[in-house]
C-alpha cells in the first residue's frame, strides 16, 4: 500500500516536470514587421492633377496607417489603399506606418513631385505692319514648362531655345509658326500662321480723255497709280496743276507744250520709294484725230454702234445712250441694209426720221453727204494733210437737201463734211464698206477742231 503511493507521487512529479518543460518550449516567437509600398503615376502624367496608384508590398503587418500630405485624401487605414489625386503643384510626402500585434511597427515613406500643368499657347506682337519684312516679338503663354523649341517656317531664326524670341520674315505669303514646351516629362505643341504682305512696289501710269489723245496743250491726265502696299503717297509734277498732289491718283493738268517729270514717291512704315516718268506735250493745233472707227448700219447699231462722240472718243451703241451722253453725241450714220446702197450721215436730232429712236438731249449738226453735189471743198487727200483745226477755217458746211442726200458705196474714199451746233468743223472720210450681213459696218476715220 505504502509502495503503491510512493509510485503515484512519484509519476505526480513525472507528470508536473513534462508539462512544466512543455509548456516552456510553446512560447511563440515575435513576428517581425517590414513596411514596404510603391507608387505609379497613372498615365506618367505628372501634371496637376496628378493620380497616384499606391501597391502594399509590406509583410508582418496587421495594421496600416497611411498619410497623404496634400493629396485629396489625407489618410488610410486601408491595407491596399484607393489611388489619390494631387490637384496643386508641389513634393508631397506619401507615409505607411505598419504594425502587428506583437507591437512590431516599421515605417516607410516615399516622395511625390507634382508638376503645374503644362498649357501650351502663344501670341506675337507685330512691329509696325504686315507687309514684308515682318518682325514679330513672340509672347509665350505657356504654363508649367521649362524648356521651349520654337520653329519658324521661311523665317530669321529657324528655331530658337528662348521663351519669347524676335523672328523676322521676309517672303511673302502664310508662314508656319510652331511651340513645343516641355517640363522634362511631358511635351506639348501648338501651331499657328501669320501672313506677311508681299514688299512696296512703286509704279503708275495715265490716261487721257479723247479730247486729250493728240497730247496737244492743254492735256488733262488721269494719273493712275499702280503702288502696292504703301500707306502714303506725294507726287509732284513742275509745271503742273496742281504741281504737288498726296492723292492716291490725282488728275494733273499740263498748261502749255513741253516735257513734264511726273515723279511718284510711295512710302510705308518700312520703306520709301521713289519713281519717274516723263511726257511731251504738244503744241495745240486745235485738232481732234480719230483712225478706224467702225459705224454699223441700222441693224447693227446694237452690237456696233452708229452715234460718235468726238468728246468721249468713241461710237455709242444702241444700248449706251442716255440723258447725260445723248447731248455729246456728234451725227450718226444710218445705212439702209449690208448692200451699202443707200446711206447717209445724220444730225443727232433728226435720227428718229430715220428709223432710230430719238436721241435725249440731242443737238443740231450740218451735215454735207454728197459734196459731189454742192460743190467739193475738201478732197480724201485734203483730208490727208489736215494737221491743224485752222485748215477748216476756208471751209463753208452750208446745210442744203442736195448736200444732205444720201450715197451709196460707188465713192471711195468719201469725205463727208460736218460742223456741230457749238461751232466746230470737221471731216469723216470712209475708207472702206465691210459686209458682215445685219452688222455690216463703214471703217471711217475722223478729224474734227477742238474749238470753233
């Protein structure tokens, strides 16, 4: 009995050491803690507003404790927190702090640089106006950049590195201006186009009434001035009146016979330019030429003409003839139909007696047809030698019926003599009948006096 129960105490104390060295080798072990994460800017874009996708790559940890300075979240204690978004420019710290529960903590931080947006966008002053050459200063609107390529199509520079350089252009036309920014990550471009006006030229030219194109004393001139892309001009002609003009084209007049200098001076904002001309005015001989003018028959008086005007200089169609022209008009010529069998010259006021409507305004002319008739006081060759409106002073255009009647194309050349109602003689010689069917037509030519 005694045995029995020194054996139990015995596996007692057996059984009290086993669980005692159990229980010493079950203590765990303290888990370590490594706080670890990575960033990625979505898109690589690192212009406000910048997104940041955040990956947990700690280990050992059972809590996160997250801070977002200046983001648009500011904390987490998500273990894979939601991407956050930096809307202002500026270096940003992003901070993991990681724990477990065997109190183990470690801490990691990384930094993020958040660049201004970058806007891409520029203008130019011009210096002065757009006509060649065009300097222009370039205004960079560009935002959040630090390195700037300028390229200018056709211009002085090519290119340039400068935020707001100078370029000149000196070719006409549209010229490509291009901007390409960049912040060292990103890069932006933009393009526009100027226009540059081709470079002053300097030229003119004139015009004379019909009266005018003898170039006899006095001679008024239309001057024409043909300048491009000048702001102002001068001319001046000594002896002229007016012998200074600043109108674009001036009439001048030319008084008296000689060689007058027409000098244009045409100036820009870039530029002067100068030019001159010279014309010889004539002595007045008081006498009005015209070569080849055509005068169709009743039919053609549409498309060809039948009324001449020695003060316009020119036939006057059917469709031209109106209150202010139908008192300059001279005489008319009718013929019958394309034989050329029946014809006659018309004083403007008696045309409706003849199958035409009624000139307004119109005046009386004598006219001599048929100086076979009345007595020929002026031959084809005499018409040849006219040079002066004197050598119509021995000649008498007495109106009669016999001198008024009509001829017909047996006679060339004929000479028809007229004097107009203000008292000016003068002599048609035709020179030759042309059958062009309902527009057949006289080829005459035509001198008569300036003044009675």
């Amino acid at each position: 009995m005694r045995t029995h129960k020194k054996l139990n105490i015995v596996c007692l104390l057996l059984m009290v050491a086993c669980a005692w060295m159990f229980n010493a080798c079950a203590v765990e072990e303290s888990i370590p803690v490594k706080a670890d994460f990575s960033i990625k800017v979505v898109n690589n874009d690192f212009s406000v507003p910048v997104k940041v996708e955040i990956t947990n790559k700690s280990t050992g940890a059972d809590t996160y404790e997250w801070s977002f300075e200046g983001a648009s979240v500011t904390s987490s204690a998500e273990k894979s927190p939601q991407p956050i978004t930096y809307a202002n420019p500026g270096v940003y710290k992003i901070k993991l702090k990681a724990s477990n529960k065997d109190r183990n903590v470690d801490t990691k931080e990384i930094e993020v640089k958040a660049d201004a947006a970058v806007i891409v966008d520029f203008d130019w002053q011009m210096q002065g106006s757009d006509i060649s050459p065009v300097t222009l200063k370039m205004v960079n609107k560009s935002l959040g950049a630090t390195q700037y390529l300028w390229e200018f199509e056709s211009g002085n520079p090519a290119t340039s590195n400068e935020e707001n350089p100078n370029v000149v252009f000196t070719t006409p036309g549209d010229h490509m201006i291009k901007l390409t920014v960049s912040n060292g990550l990103e890069t932006y471009s933009i393009q526009k186009t100027v226009n540059v006006k081709p470079a002053m030229t300097i030229d003119f030219n004139w015009s004379v009434d019909a009266i005018d194109n003898d170039y006899q004393a006095p001679v008024l001139l239309h001057l024409n001035n043909l300048s491009t892309n000048a702001s102002s001009y001068e001319w001046t002609i000594a002896g002229g009146v007016p012998a200074v003009s600043t109108q674009v084209s001036p009439d001048v007049t030319l008084p008296a016979a000689g060689t007058y200098t027409i000098i244009l001076k045409s100036t820009n904002d870039k530029e002067t330019k100068t030019l001159q001309k010279q014309v010889t005015v004539l002595p007045d001989a008081n006498l009005l030429s015209f070569s080849d003018i055509q005068l169709g028959i009743n039919s053609a008086h549409a498309a060809v003409g039948c009324f001449f005007s020695s003060e316009l200089g020119k036939v006057i169609k059917q469709g031209e003839v109106n209150q202010i022209n139908g008192s300059k008009i001279d005489f008319a010529f009718f013929g019958l139909n394309s034989t050329f069998l029946y014809n006659q010259f018309v004083a403007p006021d008696e045309v409706q007696n003849t199958g035409f409507i009624a000139i307004p305004n119109a005046s009386h002319t004598k006219v001599i047809n048929s100086q076979e008739s009345v007595g020929v006081q002026l031959s084809p060759s005499g018409f040849d030698t006219l040079d002066s409106g004197n050598n119509f002073s021995s000649i008498n255009v007495a109106e009669t019926n016999a001198g008024k009647a009509p001829f017909n194309n047996s006679i060339v050349p004929r000479v028809v003599l007229f004097q107009t109602a203000d008292g000016r003689k003068g002599a048609i010689k035709i020179k030759n009948f042309v059958t062009n069917g309902p527009n057949s037509y006289v080829v005459v030519d035509i001198k008569v006096q300036k003044q009675p």
